[in-house]
C-alpha cells in the first residue's frame, strides 16, 4: 500500500512542479496537454503542462487506497 502512495505522490509532485516551472513532460506538446488545455478554459491554459500527471497521481493514490480497503 505505501509503495502505490508513494507512486501516486511522486506523480502529483512532478505535476505541481512541471506547473510551477512552466514546463512540459515532452520535448514538443504531447496530445494529452494538448487535451487538458482544449477542456480548460484559456486563463488556465498552463495547467495543462502538469495537470494529467497530477491526476494520474490522485487516481493512483485513489485506487491505493480503494483496493485495500476491500480487503
């Protein structure tokens, strides 16, 4: 369980800092930034550099956290 955690928080870390430095994960604008920008609206355009890895980290922590309550 505190591997999936410790995944899933690393994975929200690298999203908040790709969004603090104005930075992409891809050297030119991958598909899935280019997804959450297109659903955002144009004043938070540069949360889409970071956003997907932030969501994966929650969906990570999220199902973590799920399949071993049902244990």
């Amino acid at each position: 369980m505190l591997i999936g955690i410790a995944i899933g928080a690393t994975s929200v870390l690298i999203g908040l800092a790709l969004i603090t430095t104005g930075q992409s994960m891809c050297r030119t604008t991958c598909w899935i930034d280019n997804v959450f920008r297109s659903i955002l609206p144009e004043s938070f355009g540069f949360l889409g550099n970071g956003l997907p890895a932030i969501v994966i980290g929650v969906a990570i922590i999220i199902h973590t956290v799920w399949s071993n309550r049902k244990r």
